[in-house]
C-alpha cells in the first residue's frame, strides 16, 4: 500500500523558509539552492551554502513520512510571487512515495523522490559545552563591519583574545576593520569563509529573535536559536594573545564626517572601480583621484596638525563609513589613522606623514 500523507502548512512559514534559504544558500553555486523537506517528529527542513547548514523547525501540524524531498528555491520564489497571503493563509502539500506535490491557486508543484542525502549534522557534540550568549543584532552587526573590506576567498576572523574580549576582524594590505563583540568566558580563534559569513548575516537578518548561542567545537562552529540550528566551517587560526586598538596618539578629534560620506557617495559614480584614491588630512584636507588624464579633488572641511596621506579603495571606504555614525571619534599617529564608532574601528595604514612643526609650506 502506497504511503498517503497530505497536509496543510501555514503560507507565512512557507513565505519566511523560502526568503530565509534564498539568503542562507546564495546565488554563487546554484546546485546549492534547495532546500530538503522531511519528516522528524514535526516536519523540518534543512540547507547548506556548501560550508554552512541550516537545520530549521517548519511547522508541527503535519502527518509523519520517511522520505526526504528536494525542493528548488527559485520554483518556490515562483510559486509564491504575488501571493496574497490573506487570501490563501494555507497550502496544500501532499507528501508521497514517489514524489511531493505542492498545490496553489492555478500553479502546482511535483518532485520526484530522489535517493538524495539531505545536509544534516549532530548537534549532540553541544550538549556538554557551555554557549556564548549574544544579543543577534549585535552579531549580525559585527560581522557585517569587519567583513565588508574583504572580497570572495577570504577568511573572517572570530576571536576571542587573553583578555575575554570577542572580536571580529578582517585585515588587507591598508586597510583593517574590528568589530568589537562582547566578553567570553572560553578562549578561541577561528576563521569563516567571507561568503558564508555574508550569507550568515542576510538569512539571521530575517529572524526575530533577539539571543542566539554559540558554540565552538573542533571542526565547526555551531549557532542555535529559536527553531533553528546552524553549523558553519571553519578554520583555526593562531592564537590571538590580545586585540589593543589602544595606541599613543599624535592627534585625536572627534569629527562629523557626513561631508565625507557625502564625498565617497560621488566617488563611487564618477570613478571606476579600480582607480586609485587618496585621502590628505593636514593643514588643507582633501580627496584626490586620477583617471587617465583627469584629476578629481574633493575639499573636505577638516584641520590636523600634521599632515597625513592614505590610499584607499575607495567603493570599501565607502561601504565602511556607511556603517558608521556620523559622529566619530579619529585617532592618528604616524602608521596609520583609526575611525572610531563606539565598538567599530577601521585602520588606515599612512603612507606618508609629516610633521608640520618642522617643514614650511609642507607638500606631498
């Protein structure tokens, strides 16, 4: 006798899976982009990007089944796109030996069953381990700063240093972000693929809930919320003794730096992508450009006593300051120049200083 499971599951769960895993798998391997329905005690679904799992609660009114079904995201965006949900709060689902079959309004959905294994992993591991509890926003957060310099193949840093402090960091040739997280009580330092890491910060974006725990284990790192669990990879890195963003300082302001951001906004459309750009702070301060034969400036409203010079990319520098407040806090030295944004910090390494109580009329 054939196995006969039919179901209705709630439109709103199925709108808020599909929209999570569109953000969770990415659009960078499409033979990633599915989600795999099946049953263990309430029927569940899980996902991957290829480095991270998710394992989600998909609604516990529906009938037992034994098979696993692998469902395209993008036939889901489908299925659902327009939907009212007000006038179809339900869907019908119909879950059989040779396949799934998905009914709404004029549309349908059939999947064959495959001998797919679905991603899955065991969170027993967890349980004689304490979490790390923090706040989600502040997670995403971090993270979303100190990852936004780098680019697809690098590895974003999650420490925690000698001094209980738990930092994300990301470091390229001159520029760094950090991210301060928060305290922890067990040491680690581990690195997350930068596209997993982005794909982290999307998905969780959609959730709710304000707690997640943490768990670091040999191999992986494990989030749990409310309904969900996740396991990323991940790397170990060298331990990290500390992260001092202390340094004796030639100048230190407190700075509005909203004509800057204004400034980057214009850079972004009138130069392209790989042009180089230089920041002055001194006496006069300014941005400076060159585009084949064309030179582009930009003053900007903002005295220091000595006179520094920072190359930056400018599209990065951008995405950075558009992360920050407009209100800051700017330290300098003669290495580099750090912005300040409570627990935010981005270093600009200087490539050249001067000090302009011993040169006259200074010019780099």
């Amino acid at each position: 006798m054939k196995n006969r499971m039919e179901g209705w599951i709630p439109t709103r769960r199925l709108l808020k899976i599909t929209e999570f895993a569109d953000k969770f798998c990415g659009k960078t391997e499409p033979i990633h982009r599915y989600i795999y329905l099946y049953f263990d005690k309430v029927l569940r679904v899980s996902m991957t990007d290829g480095c991270a799992i998710a394992d989600m609660f998909f609604s516990k009114e529906f009938f037992p089944f034994k098979q696993t079904y692998k469902i395209s995201i993008q036939h889901l965006k489908g299925l659902l796109k327009g939907l009212k949900e007000e006038e179809n709060p339900f869907i019908r689902m119909l879950a059989l030996d040779e396949g799934l079959k998905i009914d709404l309004e004029n549309m349908a959905l059939n999947i064959e069953s495959e001998d797919k294994t679905k991603p899955e992993f065991k969170i027993d591991k967890i349980f004689n381990k304490s979490p790390i509890k923090i706040n989600k926003k502040t997670f995403v957060d971090s993270l979303d700063f100190s990852s936004i310099l780098a680019m697809e193949g690098d590895i974003i840093n999650i420490i925690s240093d000698s001094n209980g402090n738990m930092w994300n960091y990301y470091q390229s040739f001159n520029m760094s972000t950090y991210s301060f997280i928060g305290k922890s009580n067990i040491s680690f330092s581990r690195g997350i693929p930068y596209v997993t890491v982005r794909h982290i910060i999307k998905s969780l974006s959609l959730l709710s809930e304000e707690i997640i725990d943490i768990f670091f284990l040999d191999d992986s790192i494990i989030l749990k919320g409310k309904g969900y669990n996740i396991k990323i990879c991940n790397v170990i890195n060298p331990v990290i003794e500390s992260i001092n963003m202390e340094f004796k300082s030639l100048e230190e302001k407190r700075l509005n730096i909203k004509e800057i951001k204004k400034i980057m906004n214009k850079a972004f459309t009138a130069l392209p992508v790989h042009i180089k750009v230089y920041i002055i702070f001194g006496k006069d301060s300014y941005i400076l450009a060159k585009d084949g034969k064309t030179t582009l400036s930009w003053k900007i409203n903002l005295k220091f006593e000595n006179q520094y010079l920072m190359e930056i990319n400018h599209r990065k520098f951008r995405s950075i300051l558009s992360r920050m407040d407009d209100e800051i806090i700017v330290k300098t030295n003669e290495k580099k120049i750090t912005f300040i944004d409570k627990n935010k910090y981005l270093e600009i390494y200087v490539k050249e200083f001067k000090n302009l109580q011993y040169v006259d009329n200074p010019k780099f």
